[in-house]
C-alpha cells in the first residue's frame, strides 16, 4: 500500500500546483505579467525552500519537458495565426524570425529569440489591431527554430573542434529546409485525413489532431530537420483551414498550450534554486545583458529589417519593446549543460537573470507601452465563442463564395454544413448554394455580422 500512497502524494502535489498554478494565470493576467513570470519565480522558489524538490528532475528530463511542451505550444501558436494572417505579413515576420535571430545573435551571444511560450501567453487572451500583433506572433514561432538549430550547431562547433563556421552553416539549412518540407507535407496530408476519415466520437478528433502533430514533429527531427519549425508550419497551414469539429479542435489544443506551458516553466523553475543565483557575478551579468538585448541588441536587428514594411514608427518600436524572452533561451542554456560546453552552468545562470528581467519588466510594461505608442491592445474573452446555426439565403454574400473566401477575418470559422438534408464535406474550395446550413463559430459580438454574410440580414 506504500506505493500506493507515495503515487497518492505525488499527484496530490501535481495537481495542487497545477490548480494553483491556473489561479495564478488568472493574476498573472490581470497585471499583464506573462504566465512564466509567477511559474519561473514560484517553483524557484519551491526549490530553494524544498531541497529534496531541487534534485526531483534532471537537466536532460526538463529539457525534454520543455520540448514536448514547446511542441504543443508552438502547434497551437501556428493554428491562431493562420495561413491569411501570415501571409499578410510573411516578409517581416521571415526577416525578423531568421535574419533577426542571427542578427541579435551576433551583437549578444545568447538569450535573444524572442519566446513562443512567451509571447502567446501575453497576448493570447487580447488582441492587437493592424500587423504589429501578427508579426510578433510570427516572429515567436519561426525565431525558435531558428535560434535551436543555431545554438545545437554552435554546441557542436564547441565540443568538436573539426567543426566551424560552415558546418553551422550546413547543418542549419539542412534543419529548415526538411524541417519546412515536412511540416508542409504533413499539414496537407493530415488535412485531407481531417476532412475524408470520420471518427466514432466527437472527443476523438483534436486527438487525432495532436497525435498528428507529433507525427510530424517526429518524422521531421528523425530526418534530419528541424521538427519545432515543422509543427508550427503545420499550424499555420491548418489555422485557417475548415475541417470538422474545428472548434472542439481549436479549443482543445489552446487548452493543452496553456497545460503546456505550466509544465515548461515549472520544471524549467525547478532546475535552477534561488541559492544558485545568490553569486553578484551572475547577477550583474545577467542585468547587463538583459539591458543590452532589450535596449541595444534587439532595436539594432529590429528596426532596419521593419523598414520595407509599411508599418507606423510606433508600430516598429511596439514589435522591438514586445519581444519577450522565455522558455526557449532557458532550453539553449539546458543544451548547453547538457553539451558539456565550458561554463554552461555559469551561463545558464545567467540566461535564467535575463529571463528574469525579460518577463517581469518588459512583459508587465508590454500594455502601459501599447497606450503610450497607440497600439489598439484589448482583452477579449474566448468563452464567449458560441456555435449558431444559420442558412445561406439567395442575397446574401456567402451565396455563390467559396468557404475559403468568406470574409470571417480572423475569429470565426465553418465548422459544418447540411446540404440537400445531409452532411456535406467542408473544404475551402466548397461552394455555398442557397438553402445551405452552416454552423458557425464566433464571438456574440460578431452574430449581427455573421448573419449579414450568411442570411442577408441581421
């Protein structure tokens, strides 16, 4: 009965800081701290106060946490953008997630991407107007491919010495290249899996959709390339994509993130104790090099590669301010140690410093500099995402449109159509007749909208 009791207490205590740990996004929320700020300083502090919890996970478990996490994390990141959202702004998001991150790199060695978990946690329960909120959401999710493969190649260089500069080179485009090649393959491929194989229950469909998307994180890594790049491309192309149970899917994986995410931090907290970081050598670096990414690093890449896009001055400033380091620079420092380099524990000190600093100064100043710079910047609320039923009429605008090209913009979505009596597959290139039933999902606020496109009127 030992056992028994011993797994009792263990899920006991996970399940106590999980349900604590949501009531503390819900703080974290209301003062615009992102939620890493509470998890990294709470189990830090767990830590520090229970020995026996600092030693409970190894460097190379939390560093695979963190990639299983940074895998749901990174999915369900693509699936809010969307293919129409990314493309709309695909050059300065590909400038700044690429050439950016080797850029920011080159001026400060480490700690610079800006961070997925981050950055989606901050905005993910607001809404930023025009394309400053896009291409930071862009940005999170291409940078961290980015800035992994670049830093595995770098530890490579600096444990084997036959290495240099274009081995780092060639590895790095052999990690994009399959890393995109794969993502796009597997997005169609399970697409068409969505839309043509029906399930026996409506709660099996988003898991098929995770156990695709770790399909596709695994086949991109096992072959080379890069399988964070993979899934998030997978997301974006399937964001804007109809497939059956949409919403269920959509609202399933947000919810995993945000799990995801608790995980990361918490165990990424749990690796490092306050006691560790009690040394002035590593605090003093890592404020200097907190102040020299956010002021001086992260404007220097930012601002010449904004310039072709047309976007307002405060725009520009907004994107450099707004882009939050996190979990993944806290994964580079873990490959590091793992990698054996010289002073990677010294070092991942350090990024745990800048981290720090990222999330409680920049992330909680993110809303106060959205009013400074005029940065429409607003909380929405996603509970109030409701399904309604409604029926193509013959002047409507929906009449004769393919789903694709219905003008929902970026909240709502198809997610069923009745044709003729029967249900009728959904594919963007489906063509709505009069007299068909399309259930809908999108906010209350939009059902005045939403009946206009479908019905005429409203």
């Amino acid at each position: 009965m030992s056992e028994i009791s011993d797994f009792g207490l263990g899920i006991l205590v996970v399940s106590a800081t999980v349900f604590v740990a949501l009531l503390g996004m819900r703080v974290g929320d209301r003062l615009s701290i992102p939620y890493a700020g509470l998890f990294l300083v709470g189990s830090a502090l767990v830590a520090e106060l229970v020995p026996s919890v600092r030693h409970a996970l190894s460097i190379q478990q939390v560093e695979r946490i963190a990639v299983v996490a940074l895998v749901v994390i990174l999915f369900d990141g693509g699936l809010h953008i969307g293919l129409r959202r990314f493309r709309r702004s695909a050059g300065p998001i590909l400038a700044l997630g690429v050439v950016g991150t080797f850029v920011t790199a080159g001026i400060v060695a480490l700690a610079a991407p800006t961070d997925p978990a981050d950055t989606f946690s901050l905005f993910g329960g607001r809404e930023i107007r025009g394309r400053a909120g896009t291409i930071l959401e862009g940005e999170a999710g291409t940078n961290d491919p980015v800035g992994i493969a670049l830093m595995i190649g770098m530890i490579e260089v600096a444990t084997d010495h036959h290495g240099g500069a274009w081995t780092v080179a060639s590895e790095f485009l052999r990690d994009m290249g399959v890393g995109l090649a794969v993502g796009v393959a597997g997005a169609l491929l399970l697409l068409s899996v969505l839309r043509r194989v029906r399930l026996t229950g409506p709660a099996l469909y988003p898991i098929r959709v995770l156990a695709g998307a770790g399909v596709i994180y695994g086949l991109a890594s096992v072959l080379g390339g890069s399988g964070f790049l993979a899934v998030f491309v997978a997301g974006v192309i399937l964001g804007d994509a109809s497939a059956p149970r949409k919403g269920e899917i959509e609202g399933f994986h947000a919810s995993l993130a945000g799990l995801a995410e608790i995980a990361a931090f918490v165990a990424l907290g749990l690796s490092i104790g306050v006691g560790e970081l009690r040394t002035v050598g590593v605090w003093g670096d890592g404020l200097v090099l907190a102040i020299a990414v956010a002021l001086v690093a992260r404007p220097l890449a930012v601002f010449p590669l904004l310039l072709p896009a047309n976007l307002h001055r405060r725009e520009r400033l907004f994107v450099a301010w707004a882009g939050l380091k996190g979990a993944v620079p806290i994964l580079l420092g873990a490959l590091a140690v793992l990698g054996a380099v010289d002073g990677a524990a010294r070092l991942y000190g350090i990024v745990f410093v800048v981290v720090l600093c990222s999330v409680l100064v920049q992330g909680t100043s993110v809303p106060f500099a959205a009013r400074v710079l005029g940065i429409s910047f607003r909380r929405i609320d996603h509970d109030l995402d409701e399904a309604r039923e409604l029926v193509v009429h013959g002047e409507a605008t929906a009449r004769g449109l393919a789903i694709g090209s219905l003008p929902l913009g970026e909240r709502a979505w198809v997610g069923g159509l009745v044709r003729n009596g029967a249900a009728h597959r959904i594919a963007d290139d489906v063509v709505l007749e009069p007299g068909d039933r399309v259930l809908v999902y999108g906010s209350p606020t939009d059902a005045a909208a939403l009946e206009r496109i479908f019905s005429g009127s409203g």
